[in-house]
C-alpha cells in the first residue's frame, strides 16, 4: 500500500489549498459547539410549539370561533333579519312615501294639468285664432298697401336726387372740369415743373449714389467675411491641437492609473477573494450545513432520552396505577354503587310518575262529583253511547269543553242520588 497514494474524501474538491485543509477540522468543531444549543432550543419550541398548537392553541381558537359566532355574528345576523332589515324597509316605504310620492303628485295632478291647460291649450288657441289672422292682416296690408306706396316713395326720392344733385354734377364734369384740365395751364406747369425735375434727379443723382453705396458695401462685407473666417481657421487649428494634447496627455495618465489600480488593488483583492475568503466562506457553509445536520441526530437523541426517562418515571407508574388500580376501582363503584342507585332512582321515578296519577285522577273524580252535585244528575245514557264522552248543556247539543264529563257509574251507585 503506497502511502502517499490515497483518495481525497468524499465531499471535498480536487486542488484544495492547504488552507482549506488546515482550517476545515477546526471551523466544523467550533461551529458544532456554537450550533448545537441553538439547534436544541430550536427543536424544543418546534416541540412546544406543536405541543401548544394541538393542546392549546387549536380548542382556543375553536371556542373562539364559537365565541364569535355565539356572541357575534348570530346576534348581528338576527339583528339584521329581526331589526335592521324590517327598518329599512319601513324607511326605504317612509321615503318614498314623504319624498317621491307627493313630488308624483305634484307633477302629474298639479304641473301636468296646470301647463296642460292653462298654458299650453290657451297658448295654442291663441296662436290659431288671435296671431295666427293677425299675421295674415299684417301680411295683407304690407303687401298690399305698404309695398307700392314704399316702391312709389322710393322712386320719387331717385329722381328728384337725380334731377337735383347728380345732372348738375355731370353737367359741371364734363362742360367745365374737363376742357379746363385738357386745354388750359395745368398739364405744362404739373409736367416741366414736377415730373421733368423728379425724373432728372433720380436718374442722374439718386440712381449713381444708391449704385456706389451697394458697391462699397460688398467689398466691405467682403474683406469682413475673409477676415473673420482667416481668424476663425486659425483659432479652431490652435484649439484643435490644444485638444489633442489633452487627450494625449489625460490618456495616459488614465492608463497608468488604471494600471496602478489592477496592481494594487483589484489584482491583492481578487487575489484574497479567490484564495482565502471564497474558501473559508465555503468551509463556514459546510460546516454550518453538516453541524445542523449533526446537532439535529444529537437534538433528536437528547428528546427520546427526555422521552425515555419521562415515560418509565411519570408514564409507567401512572399507567400501571391507571391499570391496576383506577380501572378495578371503577368497576367495582359502577356495579356496586352506580347501578344500583340508577336503579333505585329509576323506581323512585316511577313510583312518582304513578302516584302523581292516581293524583291527577282522583282530583279528576272529586270533580266530577261536585259538578253533579252543583247541577243534578245527568240525562240517563242513550243505549249504545261511548261511555266517558265530554258533557253537554242542559238542553242542547253543544259540547262544552269546560264541563266535566259524566259518571261512568249508573244512577243507582250515586251516593248523592240516595241522600235526595
């Protein structure tokens, strides 16, 4: 057997480190130790828990519930058929009764008949037999009379404005106006002496002025526009280049920063990452894992020892004195006690219920004694009569449900009837 030669154990990964190796024994015993209390406390208020949910908290809320339903909900339901409901409906009928009723009322006795007639037939009557053959006499005189006599009015109206104002007018226009301005001074002093001088000035001065103005101004706006756009060149050239050695220069010194980072910090951290905090997280896991697991066996051990114990000290003696001792004891009180006093207190009843009526029979007698005594002897029985049907009135067939019943002895055995 080569000693070096050996298989990891199972559950363990290939290409541990001996940091894993060193701390895996160490971390399980700690962790057991820290586990096990929590995990037995943990167990024993599962128990308790179950214990007080099947005991307790199960008929609690059982009776709760019953509570509830007792004390609750029955009276709110009663008080919602029994109470609430005949009030809503008496309000809902009250309502009705006090608000929309006497607005139907209102509207279909009083509105309705009132603008039925009292405005709408006297509105209609009017308008068919007053308006109506007023509009038509209206219509009749303006299209009759008022229309000629207007069109007559406004045709002398034109030709008196005609005859007066517009003949005059035309007459001035043409016979004076005109010959005046074609064949008088007007037409040589209007043309040498305004449109002549204003047709020189702008031909000869306002025109070669507005030309060598538009001309200075372009060149002007010319040499701007080169000045500018040279500057404009050369500061963007300037710029341009300021900005590339920036960049140049914050490039670099972001690729150096980022390389101090990845050195000195990313590549140490990932470093302790992969190397010491992933495996002794894993190895805490593991450990927490298989020392609940342990501590569960153990839990589980320690309660059917406390089980155990419970049952052969308290358990095993109570049910042997149940068993031998209760169970004979009861028997001999259900045979020797209980069942003879059931019996005694069922003939006791009995004989109660029976002398109770002989009771109520006897009294039944008197009574029927006194009442023949108080009235007389009854009608001698018809043959073939039911004995012991109920009494009737002197003289008639009605049956009296209050009087008492007749003797079921004949005449003669009526000590009453020998003493009369």
């Amino acid at each position: 057997m080569d000693y070096g030669k050996h298989q990891a154990p199972q559950g363990y990964e290939p290409g541990e480190g001996i940091l894993t190796t060193l701390i895996r024994i160490p971390v399980r015993i700690v962790v057991l130790v820290l586990v096990l209390p929590a995990r037995m406390v943990w167990d024993a208020l599962t128990a308790l828990w179950h214990a007080a949910d099947r005991v307790l908290l199960r008929p609690l809320g059982r009776a709760l519930l019953w509570l509830l339903d007792t004390l609750v909900l029955t009276p709110l339901a009663w008080l919602y058929t029994r109470v609430l409901t005949p009030l809503g409906k008496a309000a809902a009928w009250l309502a009705v009764a006090l608000l929309i009723w006497p607005w139907i009322g209102l509207w279909r006795y009083v509105i309705v008949p009132v603008a039925r007639y009292g405005i709408a037939v006297p509105a209609v009557w009017l308008y068919a037999h007053v308006l109506t053959p007023l509009g038509h006499g209206l219509r009749w005189i303006g299209t009759t009379l008022l229309l000629p006599a207007l069109h007559g009015l406004g045709n002398g109206i034109g030709w008196l404005i005609t005859v007066l104002l517009i003949v005059p007018l035309e007459f001035l226009w043409r016979y004076v106006a005109v010959p005046v301005v074609r064949y008088g001074l007007v037409v040589p002093v209007v043309r040498y002496g305004l449109v002549v001088p204003v047709v020189w000035l702008y031909a000869n001065v306002l025109t070669p002025i507005g030309l060598g103005t538009a001309w200075v101004l372009s060149k002007l706006r010319q040499g701007t526009a080169w000045t500018l756009g040279t500057l404009w060149q050369g500061t963007a050239w300037v710029l341009a280049q300021l900005w590339r050695g920036i960049a140049a220069t914050g490039r670099g010194l972001g690729l150096a920063v980022a390389w101090l980072v990845m050195t000195l910090l990313v590549a140490p951290i990932g470093w302790t990452y992969r190397r010491i905090l992933t495996p002794v997280g894993r190895e805490i896991a593991a450990a927490f894992e298989v020392a609940w697991r342990i501590t569960g066996y153990v839990s589980r051990a320690v309660g059917r020892a406390l089980a155990w114990l419970a049952w052969h000290l308290i358990g095993a003696p109570v049910s042997w004195a149940y068993r031998t001792v209760c169970t004979p004891v009861g028997h001999f009180l259900r045979d020797a006690v209980w069942a003879p006093a059931r019996r005694a207190a069922a003939e006791a009843g009995r004989a109660a219920r029976a002398a109770l009526t002989t009771a109520r029979e006897t009294v039944r007698q008197a009574r029927r004694d006194a009442w023949r005594a108080l009235v007389g002897a009854p009608a001698a029985e018809r043959p073939g009569e039911p004995r012991g049907i109920p009494a009737r009135t002197l003289g008639s067939t009605t049956t009296v449900p209050s009087a008492a019943q007749a003797s079921e002895s004949p005449l003669g055995g009526d000590p009453f009837a020998k003493q009369g």
